[in-house]
C-alpha cells in the first residue's frame, strides 16, 4: 500500500481542483492514506512492541530486585513500588533519550525520501496534491506518530505498574500527594510535552528528508543530530548554547510532578520546541517547494 493509492478511482480528480471543499477532502484522505500506511509497515508495527516491551520488562525487574537509579532525569524508579503509575513515567525518562528519538527517526526519514526513493512521490504529486498541502500532511502525521509512540510507552506501562505495584494516592516530588485521578491528569500532561518535543525533533527529520532520497541516510541524520544534541547539553563549557538545543528541557517533565506544577523549564521546552517546528518546518517547505522531483 502507497500514498499514491488516493489517485485510484473515487479520489479527487485534477478537473475537481479550486473547487470549494475539494482540497479540505483531499488533505482529509491524505491523511488518513497516510497515517494507514504508518501503522501498516511491520517495522513499524515492531518498533512499538519494542517500545511497549521496555516498560513491561522494566516493571517485572523492580518487582523482583531492589529499584535502582534512573540515570540524569527524574529518579522514579525508587517510587515504582509505591505506585504503579511510576512505572511509565520511569520509562518515558529511559526512552526519551534514544528509542524515542530513534522510532521518530525512522518515520521521519520515510516521509519525503522514503516516497522518493520507492519512486511514488512523483506520481503522487500528479494526483494533483500541492507540495505544501502534501507538507503539512506529512507532518501532522508526524506530530500523530509521536504521540502513538508515547502511548505506546506509556499505557503498557501503566497497566503493568498499576497491575504489579497497585495504585492510589501519588507523592509527588515535591512531598505532598495527590490522588488517582490527578496523577493521571499528570501523566497526560507528560505525555503531551514530550510528545511536543518528539513532534519539533520530526521537523527537524522531515526537513532532511526533502534533502536526499534515501531514508536509512536521512534517519541516521537526525539520529546524528539528536546524539551530537544531548553531547552538546552535557558539556558545561556550553552553557550558553544550552536553552536553544531541543533537548534541553526533555527531562523537564519532572516539574509536572511538583505540587504546584514548576512551569518555568516546561514553558520553556514548549517555545523551543516550537521555535524548532517552525523553522526547521520552514525549511522543508522551502527546500521541498523548488524540488525537482526525479523519482
């Protein structure tokens, strides 16, 4: 299954386009072509077993030895024991650092080189879908697959946790406890900034997507890109350039844990990363909008 499948009969056709809500239609069903065929590829369908089995395999571990610590982020694994909804707040520190930024990789690398390089993105193109409609839909699709990887971390985990260790009454950390239903508002929360920060990292991807027709170059790119990152945040002699790298303030989601919420690093993490999407978003349209496409 392609993307090109939205030229098959029932689709938009060419004499349709400028007509009132035909373009509205043809990002809907683009979108929805586009997020089938996400979920569809088995490597990606793997990727979140992958994701899922890290929560899961961290939880039973806890269970059955004494908690240890859970490296430069927040420290929930000495906490796990006391509530289960620990156990994927502990995961999302573990994987925010690479099986994250790695599942975004990939996915990022497919949307533009990925159609380039199986020779559909030419024959898409003549559907006909204006490049930057086609832009924006590849990146929402991102955006949605960012989350889709966060859940995948997060809801596993939190059956698992809530099955293993039980639940009730959270202590935050700041000392103070809130109950069940305003921890899980609080494990939304989590999930939504960091799926925010996953969604700035796709632009960066889509943008070098647009740069070269081979996806496996364009996913080790931003790979790249992500590690030179948390090796740049991790040298005090860099101090200054520190608040404007995009994984500055991913481990900031601890502050969502605090009573009363800290907001001064999350709000922050926010404008960058939406400093990141804008521009590097920018980029894409600018690169891919004067492309010529030869496959």
């Amino acid at each position: 299954m392609s993307a090109v499948e939205v030229a098959r009969p029932g689709g938009t056709r060419p004499a349709d386009v400028g007509r009132p809500g035909v373009g509205a239609r043809l990002s809907t069903r683009l979108l929805r072509s586009e997020l089938r065929i996400i979920a569809g590829r088995r490597r990606n369908q793997a990727g979140l077993a992958v994701l899922a089995a890290v929560p899961v395999v961290m939880a039973i571990a806890v269970k059955v030895s004494k908690p240890g610590g859970g490296g430069d982020g927040p420290d929930f694994f000495a906490s796990i024991t006391s509530n289960g909804l620990f156990v994927p707040l502990a995961a999302l520190g573990v994987e925010i650092g690479m099986f994250l930024p790695l599942a975004m990789a990939m996915l990022a690398g497919d949307a533009i080189a990925g159609e380039a390089n199986i020779g559909t993105l030419r024959y898409l193109l003549t559907v006909p879908v204006h490049r930057t409609r086609l832009l924006v839909v590849k990146y929402v699709s991102l955006c949605i697959g960012a989350v889709w990887g966060i859940c995948a971390v997060a809801l596993p985990g939190a059956l698992v946790g809530i099955a293993l260790f039980g639940t009730g009454e959270l202590t935050t950390l700041s000392g103070s406890q809130i109950p069940f239903g305003a921890a899980v508002w609080r494990l939304v929360l989590v999930m939504l900034y960091l799926s925010a920060g996953l969604a700035a990292l796709a632009a960066v991807g889509l943008f070098i997507s647009t740069l070269t027709e081979q996806p496996i170059a364009a996913a080790i790119a931003l790979m790249i890109f992500t590690i030179v990152s948390w090796i740049m945040d991790s040298v005090p002699q860099l101090a200054w350039l520190h608040p404007w790298l995009v994984v500055h303030q991913w481990l900031a989601f601890g502050d969502l844990l605090r009573d009363p919420i800290a907001s001064t690093n999350v709000v922050s993490g926010l404008l960058v990363d939406a400093a990141y999407a804008a521009v590097f978003w920018s980029l894409a349209w600018a690169r891919f909008a004067g492309k010529d496409i030869t496959s």
